[in-house]
C-alpha cells in the first residue's frame, strides 16, 4: 500500500509536471512584469486630470442649471445623480443617472447606470458617440487635434476587458501622436480607458498572459474562469505531490553513496530537486491564491443583505428649485474646476466640485462652503443595514482591510481617503462599512467573507502587509527572489518534461554537425 501510494504521487507530479511547468513558467515571469505594470486602466485622477476645465468653455454663462436642464428636457423620472463636465468632445453635457438604474448595494457586483446624455446649453437629448465624437474627445483629452488617427470601432480587444466597460460598448478607440490609445464609450463619448504604448506592451507580458486573457473574447469565453480554476487545481495537485516526493527522496539523515542529499546524478534533476523543496511553499501559496482570486464556485460570496447607501443620501436627487446656476458655482469653487456633480448628502442637495485631484469641495445649492454634520451622519449610520451597529471607529492610518496600493496594482488606482469611519454591524455576517466623513459617501463594505478573501487571496498573492508594502524596495526584493526561484523550478521542469516526452515518443534528437578537425 505503502508503495503504490509513493509511486501513485511520482506519476502524479511527472505527468502534471510535464503538462503545467510551462504554464508555471509563464506565471512566475508574468507576475514579476505584473509587479510595475498591471492591466491597463483609467483612475480617477487620471480621468479628472485630462477633462479641460468648465471655466474655459467658451460660453460657461450659457450652461442650464440642473433644475432648467430637468425642465427643458421634459424629464419626469427621479434622479439619481447629476454630472456636469467637458467630457464628450470637448464639449459641456450633463450626464443624468435615473434612479431605476443606479447601484444600491455595496460590496457586491454592482449593475452598471444608464447614464442618459444631455447637452448642457440646450438640454438635447444626444445621440450615441460616432467617430467624429470620438476624435473631438480624444482632442479634448490630449489638448491638440494633431496627430490623431481613428482606430475603429470594436467590442472587445486585449486591453479592455474588464466587465465595467460592459456598459459603453461598443468603444471607439483612437491613436493619440505619442502612440497611446484611447477608448471612447459609444454612448456617452467619454474617454473611459487609456493605454500607452508602453503599458500594451508589458500587458501582453503581464496581465494578459498572467490571468490567460488570451482565451477572453473568443469562443472559450464563457469557460474561461472554469479552465483558469481547473488549472490552478491541478497546479495545486502537482506542487503538493512533487513536495511530497522532494521529501521522500531527500536524505535527512545520512547522504546516499555519492554523498550527496539527493538521490539525482544529473545536474538539472538536482537543480529541480532542490529548488522545489526551497520554494515549494510559496509556488504552492501562489497558486492556491491565484484560484481564491477567481472567488471559484462563489466561495467568498454571501446572502448578506446589500448595504443601503441611499441612507445617507437619499433615494432621489430633490430641492434643486432656486438652486444656483453652474456659472456661480464654477466661481465659488475656483479656477481649474473639472467637474461639477449634484447629489444628496443627509437629505440636502450637494454639489461635489472637482479640480484635477479626486478629493472634491464640497459646496450647498447656494454655492456656499457645505461641511457635513458629522452628528447626523453617525445617526443615519444604522439604517444601512438591518441589523444592530455595534460601534463605530475611526481610522486616520490605513490598517490591514483599508489600504491603498500604486495605481497600476490590480487593487490600486481607487480613491482610498484618510480619515475614515468603519461601522460595524453585529449581523450574521459581522459586516464593516468604511464611509467617508467628508462626502459622506459609503466607500466600501466588508464582511466576513470578504475579509477572508483579503487573508486567502491580497496578503498571499500579492503580499499586501503594510510593514512591506511601506518599506519598499524590501517587498520588491523579496517577491522577484521567490519568483526567480519558482521561475528557475518550472523551466527546469519543462526541459525535464521534454526529455521525458521525446524518449516515451521516441522523438530523435536532432543530428548535430560534425566538428571540423584542423
């Protein structure tokens, strides 16, 4: 028994071997690349960064308050949310979000808005974005007309597909003279990714490789995520039979004949010996992390009852009657506003004007300075879920469950402000809600599965610890070691897979040329 069971586990981890050491490879390398350059995406401060500024428009006095736009559009549906920037050829539109289709929950997969386009002056309804939108758009982002060559129109390509793009296809996508490309919504005219030269790139050698993105967008589509998680299994079954193998076969005791450890006359075979029992720990963290990334079977979902951030914020946009015009708000807020946005803050219309930095000032309908009741925002606290608020703390550092990382980590690129407020709710789920005392906008939710997921998936595949993380280039150091280490174990084991594939095969070597005597 004894017997079959060791040659049961050296069979297992050959012939896994020979099948997913090239595919380890592939990831360790592509995971290093991932480290400086992740998928290619457009932050938040990106975005506001390149929108022109509202002041600079040519007739900003001609633009329609939110209540005129209402009333000149003939819109009767409640409304959820009011944007109001340059962001569709150069040009001032509203952008109105219906409350039918904004997102309620928190911490689930949210449905993306309708946004409906309105023009700003006139409160034309806007057709979908053409080509020609797309150009004036792209002008607009790069601040010069010149060089410009439309790409097209597509669905899908290599650098776009992620799911919160579902909602703009198709995209028009636009060269800019450095050789970036820009992806413009069909529906809205918006840039809504951006991706250098460079950043495509490394993303071919990154991400795109890394998470077998070269199955996304054909027919395997929809069973990319079950090959992914069928992959990871059996990488975990080979790591686990090959430690169990480099174990038995490594003589702790007393040398073999050769005296050496390993049994292995062949240099490669010693090398592949070795180097699995160094890194047999982390190539096996890795993987089984990199399957808990794909939440597989839905493992880190639950039934908990969606957060109801329309508590602290109501449920429609109202009280927009003698509210002021965006030219007095434009002038209250500054020079180098980008973006004006109307949404209810306590029960009370809020306007969030944006510069070219995330953080928003924050003004009433009177265009005066509006600080949010931290009193009453503790009070309407309770409501965002049905279940008992058991306290609320304070966080002015970030901790373990409330981090930033760089802006091009698979995590990065969100807003994470400082201080925050995280209630915790006595729920079956023992739910966290991270809100923003300064918007008063509800930023995330945790509960106890997500949290694990954070435990099983950030801190085990990314090795997102602050003590690293805030003391690079240590975190650097560590993770290309380890990686160089799993790289060196699976190319190794891909030259051993091959010469065991062509001697069972009985592949010929190829013939080599005679060496010339002088």
């Amino acid at each position: 028994m004894r017997h079959s069971l060791k040659r049961w586990c050296y069979l297992t981890h050959r012939w896994l071997g020979i099948g997913l050491c090239l595919l380890f490879a592939m990831w360790f390398a592509s995971g290093v690349v991932m480290m400086y350059s992740g998928y290619p995406k457009l932050t938040v401060q990106e975005r506001l960064q390149h929108l022109p500024a509202l002041s600079e428009s040519s007739t900003p006095e001609a633009l329609l308050s939110p209540q005129q736009l209402l009333e000149r559009a003939g819109w009767q549906q409640p409304v959820q949310a009011l944007r109001l920037a340059r962001l569709r050829g150069g040009q001032p539109v509203y952008l109105l979000m219906p409350v039918a289709d904004a997102a309620t929950a928190t911490g689930s997969k949210r449905r993306q808005p309708s946004a409906v386009v309105l023009d700003a002056r006139s409160a034309a309804l806007l057709p979908p974005a053409d080509a020609d939108v797309a150009l004036a758009s792209a002008a607009a982002w790069a601040g010069d007309a010149q060089g410009l060559t439309y790409l097209g129109q597509l669905q899908e390509d290599a650098h776009t597909h992620s799911r919160a793009l579902d909602v703009h296809r198709p995209l028009h996508r636009v060269a800019l003279a450095d050789g970036s490309w820009l992806y413009l919504s069909s529906r809205t005219g918006e840039v809504v990714r951006d991706a250098s030269r460079s950043e495509r790139g490394w993303n071919y050698a990154g991400a795109w490789l890394h998470w077998l993105y070269p199955l996304r967008g054909g027919v395997l589509d929809r069973y990319w995520a079950d090959i992914v998680n069928w992959l990871s299994i059996l990488g975990i079954a080979g790591a686990i039979t090959g430690t169990v193998v480099g174990i038995l076969r490594w003589r702790f005791r007393a040398p073999y004949r050769s005296g050496r450890r390993t049994p292995y006359p062949g240099r490669l075979m010693r090398w592949h010996h070795v180097c699995g029992l160094l890194f047999a720990a982390i190539t096996l963290s890795w993987i089984f992390s990199g399957l808990m990334s794909m939440n597989p079977w839905r493992i880190f979902s639950s039934a908990t009852a969606p957060v109801q951030a329309g508590a602290l914020h109501g449920a429609a946009l109202t009280g927009l009657e003698g509210g002021t015009s965006p030219q007095q708000l434009l002038q209250a807020a500054g020079p180098g506003t980008r973006e004006l946005r109307w949404t209810m803050v306590l029960g009370q219309p809020v306007v969030m004007a944006y510069g070219s930095l995330p953080t928003p000032q924050l003004l009433d309908a009177q265009a005066r300075p509006y600080a949010v009741d931290a009193a009453a925002l503790r009070s309407a606290i309770p409501s965002l879920l049905p279940a008992p608020l058991e306290r609320i703390e304070t966080l002015q550092t970030y901790d373990f469950y409330y981090y930033a990382r760089t802006a091009h980590s698979m995590t990065g690129g969100g807003d994470k402000p400082l201080p925050v407020w995280r209630a915790v709710f006595g729920d079956a789920q023992h739910t966290w809600v991270h809100i923003d005392p300064h918007t008063g906008a509800v930023l995330d939710s945790l509960d106890r599965h997500r949290r694990t997921s954070r435990w099983l998936f950030a801190l085990l595949h990314s090795w997102d610890w602050l003590p690293l993380l805030e003391r690079r280039p240590l975190w650097d150091a560590l993770l290309i070691t380890l990686s160089l280490g799993g790289l060196l174990l699976s190319l190794s084991g891909v030259v051993m897979g091959w010469r065991r594939l062509r001697t069972s095969l009985h592949i010929p070597r190829p013939l080599r040329p005679p060496r010339s005597r002088r």
